[in-house]
C-alpha cells in the first residue's frame, strides 16, 4: 500500500527504541492521588465532595460544570484529603481534589457492569461518553461528548482514528494499539454508529510495523474500517494533517474537522470510549510512557489519572546514576511542556513524561542571531503559515496583522519552524506568548 504524506514537516530523530520494546506494566500508585478540576479544555469541574468524605474508584468527583466541559473520576478508593489550589503543569495554579489512597482500589456500584441490551442510540452512547469524563487523549483534551455532537452528523465521511504518535520518545500508542487492538475497533464502531455514512481509518505512521499488524488483524474482514499506513514525519498527527492525508481535503482557517465532513480521534480515546459504553468502565486509567535520555528503565505504563510523576519516574528504575537532570517534560521535546517538579499528578491527557540530560532551548538561547531570511520555517510549517512574518509581527505586536493578514492564531506550535531555524530563534514560544496575550485581550 502506498504511503500517504503531508506537506512539510520534519523529521527529528525518535528515541521510540528506548521504550518501545519494553514491555507495559501495570503500575498501582502508593501515595495519594490528586485530581485537578480543569484536565480538559473548557469549564472547570464542579467538584461534588468535601474534605473527609469516602470514595470509590469509578466514582464521580468533580461534575461538568457547563456544555464544555467533562467530570472528573476517582481512580482509587479512600478519603478526600483535602480539596486545595495546588502548581499546575502550565505553571498556574488550580483547584485540585487530593484524595488519600486507601491501597483497595474498590469499585464504585455499577462499574464494570454490561449496561445495555440490544441497540444503542446516539444519545446512549454519547451520554455513556460524557458519564465517562472522556476527553482526547492525545493531548488536547477536548471533551470527547462535545466533539462528537454533530448538527449534521450525516455529512461526515471519515472518522479518522489517530495512531501516528509522531512526537519523539513517545510510544504509549504503539503499545496501546498492539495491546488494546480489539478495543480500539470497538470504540471507532461505536463512533461510526454516530455517523451513519463515515468510513473508519485507523492512521498509522510506518515506523510502527509490530501496532500495524495488530490493527490489520483485528480489522480483517471489517467493511467499514481500514488500516492506512502513513509516512512516518512530524507533525503527521495534528487533525490538519492526518485530514489532509486520509482524505485529500484541506482544513482552510477558522474551519473544524466536520466542515470538511470529518472527526478525529485518538486510539486512547476510542479505547476509552469502548470501556465506557460496553463496560460501564469511566476514564480511570491510561497507557502513559516514561523515557528519555536520563531514565534507567525506559517503558510504558498502564496508570491510574491522578498519580504522582515522582512515582512513575522511580517505577522506571529513576534517574540513571551520575546523570544530571538539565529538562523534565509532560510530553515530547517537540511540544511538551517543561516542569519545574516531579509532584504532579498525571492528567488524562497526559501522554509521557521525557526526562532529559540537555536542555535544547538553554543551548539554542546562547546561539541566537538575527533571522537570516532563508524561508526553511516557511517550507517546513505543515500548516502553510509563513513564520517569518509571524515573528515580525509579534516583535511588534501588531496583533491585527498577526491574527488577521498571517493567521498567526492557526499555529498549532509543533516547534516545526524553531527546529530547523539556523539562527536559533524561539520561534514556537514567540507565537504561544503572542497567542495568549491577543486571547487575554479579547477575554477582556
């Protein structure tokens, strides 16, 4: 089958043999865990229990507060700590529920049960979604009830089934589609039963041969779900690009994925999505990679949301010995986020934590020079912006031309442009900073 690619794009080195051929483990937190009430883009939860009440794993703790929005599930049974603000991954500050961990990990009545007979509707599964507190696992964390609400759900064509992990050092999906194959497809079924005239296609990139087969395998003989192959290059998972490469059709700005008659998921959400409606099974646990250059024991683990960064690290065999730890990431070294601290719980759309020895942004800032005009950012942007322009503008901060004449807001900040650029320029964080201070403007 031939390979299918997008325009632009790199191809920065992947570290996926540190991890990828360890085997996933299972791991039960020790301590206690903690659960922000924001772990999703939208509206905070609402949390519903107080300090000294019990819990059980499976149990809600913090409702959706609003259409966009998604409740938050205990992910192990005991007694609510505290109910505080706590540090963040993007460095602010959130109300967090802390719910000391009783070690029994007792369920909650109902979890775990068939919840249904016969056919489900539309409405039965994406109420069991939205039960559930699914949001997309691949990082954004929109919540997976609201995406799938379409006005005109017959005009949707693919649903697209993101598996391409193109994002250095991560291989939790690798593994997930090897291990979850079956719950994978259960889930796009039950997606595509949303969407009367979609086909499904499971997109993954060619460096995942072994996650390949196992979708090819439980996918024979499936009329309406296809396996396709892409070519391995970053950043082929942005909805953008794997649209654009599945089904020809080109994003313009300011469209969504169903104004052009398509939905993307992520595999971890469609797993989810399967436990939620067949299994009564809420967003509890996730496949979730610890790698990097500094990590003893590279792997994945199957985790409980809630639990301490600290824990996985030292799950992972710690920090290798005589190493000196220069940059910890949630996320790949493309467009993860550094913290400043291992005590962080791990969020649903948690992927990984990459622990580095060398930090490329403190190397790059002492060989910054002035941009030297050679279109390289250009011609690797996978969204067809012109970075160059870009930067211009938001060194001025003439925000209008930004937004309006560059569409500086449609940046995805892959780090694309920053990765090849000769003169070292941060130009991936010029264009967050730029971003947030026009959405703090408009908020105003």
């Amino acid at each position: 089958m031939k390979l299918k690619t997008f325009r632009g794009g790199i191809h920065p080195d992947g570290h996926k043999e540190l991890s990828k051929g360890q085997p996933v483990e299972t791991y039960q937190p020790k301590g206690d865990l903690v659960f922000p009430i924001n772990q999703h883009i939208g509206k905070p939860a609402k949390p519903i229990v107080s300090k000294g009440d019990t819990v059980l794993a499976g149990q809600i703790i913090a409702e959706a507060d609003g259409f966009v929005s998604a409740n938050i599930i205990s992910s192990c049974s005991g007694t609510v700590k505290a109910i505080e603000e706590r540090h963040t991954a993007a460095g602010s500050r959130a109300i967090c529920i802390v719910i000391e961990n009783d070690g029994q990990y007792t369920l909650a009545p109902g979890i775990g049960n068939t919840p249904h007979n016969g056919t489900l509707s539309s409405k039965d599964i994406l109420d069991a979604i939205k039960a559930a507190g699914i949001v997309g696992m691949g990082g954004a964390g929109f919540p997976t009830h609201v995406k799938l609400t379409s006005k005109n759900p017959e005009a949707i064509d693919y649903v697209i089934a993101n598996g391409s992990e193109c994002e250095p050092y991560i291989t939790c999906d690798d593994r997930l589609m090897q291990n979850e194959n079956r719950g994978i497809v259960e889930g796009l079924r039950l997606v595509l039963q949303l969407f009367p005239n979609a086909q499904g296609v499971i997109a993954i990139e060619n460096n995942k041969p072994d996650a390949i087969r196992a979708m090819e395998a439980v996918c024979a003989g499936e009329k309406n779900i296809t396996v396709q192959p892409v070519l391995a290059k970053y950043p082929e998972g942005g909805e953008r690009n794997l649209i654009s490469v599945i089904s020809g059709r080109d994003l313009r700005f300011g469209q969504l994925p169903a104004d052009v008659g398509c939905m993307v998921c992520n595999v971890g959400t469609l797993n989810a999505i399967y436990h939620a409606v067949h299994k009564s099974e809420p967003l509890m646990e996730r496949y979730f990679t610890v790698s990097g250059n500094a990590i003893a024991n590279p792997r994945t683990f199957s985790v409980r949301i809630g639990t301490s960064c600290s824990e996985l690290v030292e799950a992972a065999g710690g920090i290798k010995p005589g190493c000196d730890v220069k940059k910890v990431l949630f996320g790949g070294p493309m467009m993860g986020v550094a913290i400043p601290s291992l005590d962080l719980p791990i969020c649903k759309n948690n992927n990984a934590l990459t622990v580095l020895t060398e930090d490329d942004v403190e190397i790059a800032q002492g060989q910054e020079t002035a941009c030297i005009r050679c279109g390289r950012c250009t011609r690797v942007c996978p969204i067809h912006l012109i970075p160059q322009a870009m930067a211009d503008a938001a060194e001025r901060k003439d925000y209008a031309q930004y937004e309006k004449r560059l569409y500086g807001l449609d940046c995805i900040a892959c780090g694309s442009c920053t990765y090849v650029c000769p003169a070292k320029r941060p130009l991936m964080q010029l264009f967050k900073e730029t971003k947030a201070a026009i959405m703090a403007a408009k908020r105003k």
